[in-house]
C-alpha cells in the first residue's frame, strides 16, 4: 500500500528563517496570511546567533544607500527608506532588550544575540507563522501554486520566499540552495564572492610580514576610491581587521591596497621637524613614538634602514614619509567563505521589484535579505538590509 503524501496548503511559505526571512513572515502574518516558514536547521536563527562576537550588531543608525554595494545602487533605496533603523530600533525596545552604542552607528544587544532571535520568534508566534525546523527541500516546481516537496511532506502555496542567505559560513549550514532556484526559473545571477572577509597575502609578502602576525595598527586603508578609517590586523596568512574587511567588499583579484599607515599625521613636516629638533635621534626611535614597535623594526628593515635622522638625505626622508602614507600591497586572494561574514552578489536586482522584492518573471515568487545582489558594509547594515526587504516582502505576499 503507497503512503500518501502529507498535503500542506499555505498563502505564503518562505525558505529560510533567518533575519529576512522572520521579518517577512512576521509582517505577512500581521496581515492575515497563512504564512509557514522551512529552515533546514535544526536551530533557528543561527547566524544571528554568531554575529557582533555574539551579541548581534543588529543595525547601524547610519544606514544609507552609499553603504550597500549592488550592480545597481540605487535598488536598495525604496525598501531601506520604507523600513528604518528607527523601526527596528522600536521594536528591540518593545521587547525591552537593553542595547548599546559601539562606534560608527553600530548597535549591539547588551547581553546575547539570543535576544534577537527571541523578538523574532516571539512576533512570529503572535503573527500564528508555523515555523518547521530541520525541513529538508527536496524539490520545487510551479504551476498556478507552488509545490514545494520536503522531507515533512508537501507545501503547496500562493506565494514562496526565498530567504535562504548566501554562501558565507558554510559550517553552519549555508549553502547556495537560494541561486539555485532562481536559476530554476531562469533569473540571472551576478557572480558570488566571499565579502567582510580578510585578505591572504602573496608568499613574499607573507614571508615578509608573518612576524608581525596579531600586531593591530589604526590606518586609512583605500582600494577602488573607496577608503576606511579602522584598524588592520596582521594574520598568520595575511590581512585582516576592520578596515581589511571593509575594504575587501571593494576589492578585486589584482587590485591592490594602499594603506596610510599614519592617518592624521603629515609625515613630510613631522620627520623634517624631527630632523631640525634633534639630528641625532635614529629613525626607528621615532617612528617608535607612534607605531609598534615591533612594526617598526620590520619597517626599517624592509624599506628604510635605521640610522640618525640627520644622515638621511631629504629626497630619502621625503620617499619614506611617502612610503608611510602609501603603503601598496597587492593580495593574492580572499580569504574564502569560511570566514567571509557575507556574500557579495547574488540574485540580479534587475530581476526584482525593488518595491516588493518579487520576481518580475516569476509571478508569487519572491527574493529578500542575502541571497540578493545587495552587500552592506560592516557594521549592521546587512542586518538593517535584511529587516527593511523582509519587511517590504511582507506588505505584499
């Protein structure tokens, strides 16, 4: 005798209950929806879980357009200025989560990142949204519905969300599941990277540089006109800190990156005043006034010998006060995925409505958070990137 296969009707079933796809099935359910979120975890909410070291930095005040990165800039303005940082900032404080400023308008949860994913739980349950964890998609096909065939059966709705992230943190669970539904209905994908990630060096360099490895410095780091202001962190494979990942949404294979190793000093007026002052100090002792200097002592035996100041000529001065300013390193690669707290690229935004996030091809199917071609910079904006399109999806599925 055949089992018979366990039908499940919906209005809306969303892939995916991470940020995006909680906020969108929250809203959708606000409105009366019959809404059914599938996760293929077993626990829900995970890179949430893992974000700001643990305490979830879950929005940035300063969230603007100029912040995100897509094949078009301007895609993301509608649902960002539809769904603010204030929003969500309301809705941390109806559930009475105490949360603080970091820097750069970075908020953070004061206590844990579970915080979070509970508000988000919590309001689905109001909102009746069905959540099924551990739900393994085996297949989805459309007709005038759609069919989607799991391991808990099949759910058949009028609408279906994609919500399922990008390829960054495969280890807990990520997966390019997202792309390959939208290659099913015939959507165009710009190419995926790793992005937020640091960057690997070329051998020379690392087996220049590997000493210095856990050695942070606060510098301007600049690739492509885009320029960031934070630290770098030496690794033991390369290139890391704020200021690395920042710049590493920016960067491509070949570029180089050009690091102000001094970022509010004049260099050529400082070591020619220190010249003047006293011609007997050597270089190193005044570089080590402010830099590590375990950095200087490379530096210097690198690129700039030590010796007293007043036996360096001032065109050599010049060349390494320039040197500091400009130091010009080209990376070998990104680190890669593992490490990468996102995924450049994605779903191309000419595909979607900007608007309601559904596919202009596709009737009832819809695309939010990650799996988008739309990247944040660091710092809570790709949490705000998540509220604001699951938030905008949710007002029409």
């Amino acid at each position: 005798m055949t089992k018979e296969i366990n039908k499940i009707n919906c209005d809306i079933a969303i892939i995916g209950a991470g940020a995006a796809g909680m906020m969108c099935a929250i809203e959708a359910g606000k409105r009366g929806r019959k809404t059914i979120l599938l996760d293929h975890s077993t626990k829900i909410g995970r890179k949430i879980l893992i974000s700001g070291g643990g305490r979830c930095n879950f929005t940035n005040t300063g969230t603007s357009p100029d912040a995100f990165l897509s094949e078009n800039k301007h895609f993301c303005r509608s649902a960002l200025s539809r769904y603010t940082p204030e929003n969500f900032i309301a809705l941390v404080k109806k559930h009475q989560i105490s949360y603080h400023h970091k820097k750069l308008g970075q908020l953070f949860c004061d206590g844990s990142a579970q915080n979070i994913v509970d508000l988000l739980l919590k309001e689905c349950e109001e909102a009746n949204v069905q959540i099924n964890s551990a739900c393994k998609i085996n297949k989805i096909n459309k007709d005038k519905h759609f069919y989607i065939e799991t391991n808990q059966g099949i759910f058949v709705s009028e609408s279906l969300v994609i919500a399922t992230g990008g390829l960054s943190i495969p280890q807990i669970g990520a997966t390019g599941f997202g792309y390959e539904i939208a290659k099913q209905f015939d959507l165009n994908i710009v190419t995926t990277a790793p992005a937020l990630v640091g960057l690997s060096l070329k051998k020379q360099d690392l087996n220049e540089l590997k000493e210095l490895s856990g050695l942070s410095i606060d510098t301007l780091v600049e690739c492509n006109k885009k320029s960031f202001r934070e630290n770098i962190l030496f690794t033991h494979v390369g290139l890391s800190g704020p200021a690395i990942l920042q710049i590493s949404l920016y960067w491509r294979q070949n570029n180089s990156i050009y690091i102000d190793l001094l970022p509010e000093i004049d260099t050529i007026s400082w070591l020619s005043q220190k010249k003047h002052e006293n011609p007997n100090i050597e270089l190193k002792n005044i570089l080590s006034e402010i830099l590590p200097k375990r950095f200087v002592d490379k530096f210097c035996y690198l690129y700039a010998p030590s010796k007293p100041i007043k036996q360096i000529d001032d065109k050599t001065l010049k060349d390494y006060a320039n040197f500091l300013k400009t130091w010009t390193i080209t990376p070998a690669n990104l680190i890669g995925y593992e490490k990468a707290e996102v995924t450049r690229g994605g779903v191309d935004t000419d595909e979607l409505s900007s608007q309601t996030m559904e596919s202009k091809k596709v009737s009832g199917l819809y695309f939010i958070g990650e799996v988008v071609d739309v990247t944040g910079q660091l710092g809570g904006y790709n949490f705000q990137w998540a509220w604001a399109s699951g938030f905008c999806a949710g007002q029409y599925v």
